[in-house]
C-alpha cells in the first residue's frame, strides 16, 4: 500500500472541516445534531483554558502513564520468571491465552464489587488491557532473537540476568515497541469506556466522564469538542511519541535491520 504524505492528510482534513461546516450551516440540520466548526472551535478554547477539560485531559492522561508503566515492569517480570521457570511459563501462556481476547470493560462489575466505583476499579481494568499484549510482545520478541546474542553475552561472563536486560531486551525494541502501542490503544478505549458506563473517577474524572455529560445535558459543540481532543491525543500519541521512541530504540539499535535480515 502507498504510503500517504503528512502534506496530503493535512489537505484532506481541511476539505473535512470544509465540507461540516457548509453542511451545518446550509443543509437545515438542528445545531443539537451538527453544530458548526466555529462553535466547535469556541467550546475547545474556552473548556480547555477556562473550564475543567484541561484538567480532565491530564487525569486520563496521567492514568494510562501509570497504567502502561506499570503494565511494561509487569510484562518484563512475568517475561523473566517464565524464561526461568518452566512451570510459570505454561501458568503465565495459560493466563495469556485465556485473558488477553478478554475485553477490560467486562471486568468492570466484577472489579466494582471487589475495589469498589473508584480509581482502583478502573485501574485494574487499563492493566489488564495492557499487560497481556505487552507481555505476548516480550515472549515472542525474545523468541525472535538470533542465540548467538546470548552466548556472546555468556562469553563475556554475563549473568543470565544481565544478558536478557542488556541483550535481549534491547535487541527486542521493535516487539516491545508493538506491545507498548497495542497497549496504549487498549488502555485509552478502555478508560473512556468505563468512565462512560460507570463515571467519574476522582474528583474531576476523565475525558470519557467529560463526554458522557456533555451528551447528558445535550452539549452537542461540548461533546465534538471532547471527540476532538480524543482524536488529538490518539494522533499526537501515535505519530509524535511512538515515533520518537521508535527513533531512538528501533532505528537506533538496528531492530529493523536485524528483523530483515532473519
């Protein structure tokens, strides 16, 4: 498939923003069902800088920080106590199997009877999204690495340890770079989904309690706004952090170039 210029998305976006703008203000539609670009526009400006979106938007960040931070020192663990143990691997491969197709959300009432309708509830919920494909990630990226990696370490008197967090794991960038973004995904639907379904969590909550009020009280600029700035922060993550961290890990250490050549 061609790859599309950054250029040429930019020109397609404005067309977009073009075309909902002269269908809001031409086509009759109500502006409870398609309110105009500038109304829009208006309701993201003054909610981010006078109002609690700002605040609510660091919250849900700050959680899948946590959440993902977390989930990545959880993975690289069960990862190395299943290299070390073959009776946890095939615990941790069973777990694995049967959790990961498992969607975080369906968890939720079971977790709300067990920590309650708080941060706890929905934070066991993002690790749950995370950890499961970061983990997968780690096995078989460690998998993928040629052994001689490992007996050069072993030549030079490296403990088992030390040879799969100096070796092994960055010669697993391009894995452990993949489970960080399938997790990311996961635990970003998975928090706007339970803030949607069971509230805010904290004081404030997050940009998923942010949209369900907006719908509430029938915002319809309030809850474009709210998609907005999920659609941002999904692109700006994607593009702008993942493409950075790729930069300095994969294309650093030569992952690509390894994967090619195996």
């Amino acid at each position: 498939m061609k790859k599309v210029r950054p250029v040429a998305r930019w020109y397609w976006l404005l067309i977009l923003l073009l075309v909902w703008e002269l269908t809001a203000r031409f086509s009759g539609i109500s502006p409870l069902l398609l309110p105009t670009v500038e109304s829009v526009a208006v309701t993201l400006f003054r909610e981010l800088f006078t109002g609690t979106l700002g605040l609510q938007l660091l919250m849900t960040i700050g959680m899948i920080l946590l959440s993902l931070v977390c989930s990545a020192l959880l993975a690289l663990a069960l990862t190395l106590l299943s290299r070390h143990f073959s009776g946890l691997a095939g615990l941790f491969d069973t777990l694995s199997a049967i959790l990961h197709p498992l969607p975080g959300v369906a968890l939720l009432p079971l977790l709300v009877i067990w920590f309650g309708t708080g941060t706890a509830s929905v934070f066991a919920v993002m690790l749950h999204a995370c950890l499961w494909s970061m983990f997968i990630s780690l096995q078989d990226g460690f998998a993928a690495v040629p052994p001689i990696y490992e007996r050069v370490g072993r030549n030079l008197s490296m403990s088992r340890l030390r040879v799969e967090l100096e070796i092994l794991l960055p010669a697993s960038a391009s894995a452990v770079l993949s489970g960080l973004r399938i997790g990311w995904a996961r635990a970003w639907r998975a928090l706007i989904s339970a803030e949607m379904v069971f509230g805010a969590i904290g004081q404030l909550g997050g940009i998923g309690w942010y949209l369900f009020r907006q719908r509430a009280f029938m915002n319809t600029s309030g809850l474009f706004a709210g998609l907005v700035c999920v659609m941002a922060i999904g692109y700006a993550v994607e593009t702008l952090a993942f493409g950075a961290l790729e930069k300095h890990t994969v294309l650093k250490w030569g992952g690509e170039h390894d994967a090619a050549s195996r």
